[in-house]
C-alpha cells in the first residue's frame, strides 16, 4: 500500500470565537476581535460565546460572574453582531464544552502545555498555586472551537499559540481515533492593525484588562472625555512622524497610536503614514482623539442601552444556547462513538 496524505477537512466554513468576562472590555478586545466578529458574521456562520468557564480559571465574584457575562454580551451587541445572524451564548449552557475538553486532556500532551507562554506569564514564579484548570486552560479552548468544528478563529496576535494547540488536538485526535478529516485544522485569523494593540503607557506592553493603570488602556465604557484624556497622555517620543513604516520599527508607542488610528479608520498603517507624515505628536494626538471618540463613543452609548435592559439580554443568551447545543450534539456524540465509549 502506498502512503496517501489524509483527506482534507470538507465539513462547511465556520467562525468561532469569545472573549473572558473577566473585567472591562478595551480598545485592543475591540480591535482585535470584536470588529473581526462583526464583519465576519455576514460572510461566514458565526459562533461568538462568553467564556465564563476560562474565567473562572482565576477567582471570579460568584455575586458578579453573570453580569459580567451580560456586559461582554452588550458589547457583542453594541458592536454590532446581530443574534438573528450569529449564535451568541454563554460556555458555561453548553456541558458538552467541558465533555469535549476532558477528552481533549487526554490527547493533547503534557509537553504541549508547557511551552504555553500565556500560562507562563499569567502563573509567574509562583505555579503551584495556580488552580489546575489556568493550566488546561488551553485545551478547553480547543474543545470550544473543535465542537463546533470551526474552521476560522479570529483573535488578537496574544491568541496564536492557542489556536496553534489546537491544530496540533485536532491533528492528533484524528489520526489516533483513525479519523483523517474528522476535525478540520482551524485558522487563526490575525490580519490587520488591530491584531496587536499595546498599552498607551509602556509600547513594549499589550494593552490589558489586568493592567493596573486605567491610563495604559482606553475601556469601551470610557466616555468622550476619558477617551481623549488618555491619548492626550499616551507616552510618545519627541520626533514626527515618518514617511515609511521601517521608520518606525524602533518607536513602539509610536507605531501603537499609528496602528490604533489605521484600525479604527479601517485602513493600512502605510496609509495612516502617508497622511501625516511629518506631523509630530502635538498634531497627530488629536486627531487620533477625535476618531477614536468618534468610533467609540457609540459603542459605549450601545453598551449602556444594551446593559439597562438585562432581561432581553438573557433572552438573547437563552436562545443562542439553544442553537448551540443543537450544533454541539452531533459532534460530541461522534467523538463519544470514535473513543468508543459505552452507549455512544
Ligand atoms: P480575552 O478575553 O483575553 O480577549 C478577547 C479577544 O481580544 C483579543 N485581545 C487583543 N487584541 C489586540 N490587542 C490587544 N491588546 C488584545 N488583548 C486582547 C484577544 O486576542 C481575544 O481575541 N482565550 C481567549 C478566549 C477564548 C477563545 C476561545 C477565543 C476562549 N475560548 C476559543 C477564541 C476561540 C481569551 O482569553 O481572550
């Protein structure tokens, strides 16, 4: 018999992705996935959950956790994604997640996990008193996007190493349950500007939910005053600038405010550059403010209406479960019948 290269996944195109309620959402959420979500659910069927589950891998408010969930669904919304086009639910109403993921803990290996630098970074020198599921954390994404059997994944650059895991799961699964197309091997989907936004502090430094500084990130709850106070204080260097992107390659927080400005006007940083080439911070920082005031400040405003009304927000959730879980069953069910397991 001669060797043949597995057949392709052939399964239809699918998108799937979420974001942890695990504090207020920033610019970089925005741009890096959001606005991605928001696009992409007219070309392509779209999953977008709220991770309520990886949340809880460090301690969440029990009294807060739900609300939580409720203000990354207003996001969601005020961002754009419509319930009727994409599926919108909580993890946590879907147990087949958590099914999927101990089955996945027995494929994915303990070497895998270990060169996982987001773990490395969030547990520090202290990762024995990190809970077991900040480690595993991983392989739970992976079951999120497999059950669905998700072909597109789009997520901030701080996401690839995941969504690489995840590939590695899916390859492994499918050939040692003899499976070859069983599980497509997903894409991470990175492009643009938005892919990488860095705190407005420190440029060296994503910008992040857990950043201690309020002034580092810009939240989408930040009114227009908040908004342009915060880039007014962005740190920056004293040169204009320059008229090419190589220019900028040893200017961090110079090329965030570039890339922030390119992404929120839906252009190329090549483009930003040309426009304001030559013009130094003093002149480039307002206009900077205006846009984003201009882009953000009724995402806000959509936030906050969303937010006033949480039984409609519930309702939302509710039913996207229920279409979820109807798209998770026959997966799981599969993969129940492929480990072999009683009954399957
Ligand atoms: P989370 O909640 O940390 O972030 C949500 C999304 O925002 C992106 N992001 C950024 N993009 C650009 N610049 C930044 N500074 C920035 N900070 C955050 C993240 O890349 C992400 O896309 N593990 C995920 C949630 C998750 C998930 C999944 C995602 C769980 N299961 C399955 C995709 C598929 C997370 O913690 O994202």
């Amino acid at each position: 018999m001669t060797d043949q290269a597995p057949a392709p996944y052939a399964g239809p195109e699918r998108v799937l992705s979420g974001v942890q309620p695990s504090g207020a959402l920033h610019l970089g959420n925005y741009l890096g996935a959001l606005v991605k979500f928001t696009r992409l659910q007219h070309e392509i069927d779209t999953f977008i959950f709220v991770a309520d589950m990886h949340a809880i891998t460090v301690w969440q408010d029990p009294a807060q956790l739900a609300s939580q969930v409720r203000e990354i669904t207003a996001a969601y919304l005020a961002a754009g994604l419509n319930p009727k086009v994409a599926t919108i639910f909580p993890q946590s109403a879907v147990a087949a997640h958590a099914e999927l993921a101990w089955i996945f803990n027995c494929v994915a290996r303990l070497g895998w996990l270990d060169r996982m630098t987001q773990f490395k970074d969030k547990a520090g020198k202290h990762k024995e008193r990190e809970s077991v599921g900040l480690y595993t954390y991983p392989v739970l994404q992976a079951a999120d996007i497999l059950l669905y059997k998700a072909t597109h994944v789009p997520v901030g650059e701080d996401q690839k190493q995941h969504v690489e895991l995840t590939r590695d799961i899916a390859g492994k699964f499918n050939h040692d349950f003899d499976a070859p197309a069983f599980f497509p091997l997903p894409e991470p989907m990175i492009e643009g500007p938005g892919a990488r936004i860095m705190s407005l502090r420190d440029g060296s430094a994503k910008m992040s939910k857990s950043d201690p500084s309020d002034y580092s990130r810009i939240n989408l709850m930040d009114d227009a005053d908040a908004i342009a106070q915060k880039i007014r204080k962005a740190r920056t260097d004293p040169e204009p600038l320059p008229e090419t992107l190589d220019e900028l390659k040893d200017r961090p927080e110079a090329m965030n405010l570039v890339g922030i400005y390119a992404a929120l006007d839906g252009r190329s940083n090549a483009e930003v550059l040309a426009e304001f080439a030559g013009q130094g911070f003093g002149a480039f920082k307002p206009k900077l403010a205006d846009l984003a005031v201009a882009k953000l400040g009724p995402v806000g405003e959509a936030m906050r209406d969303y937010m006033s009304d949480p039984g409609e927000i519930d309702s939302i959730l509710a039913a996207g479960a229920e279409r979820a879980r109807s798209a998770a069953a026959p997966t799981l069910a599969q993969v129940k019948k492929l480990v072999g397991f009683w009954g399957a």
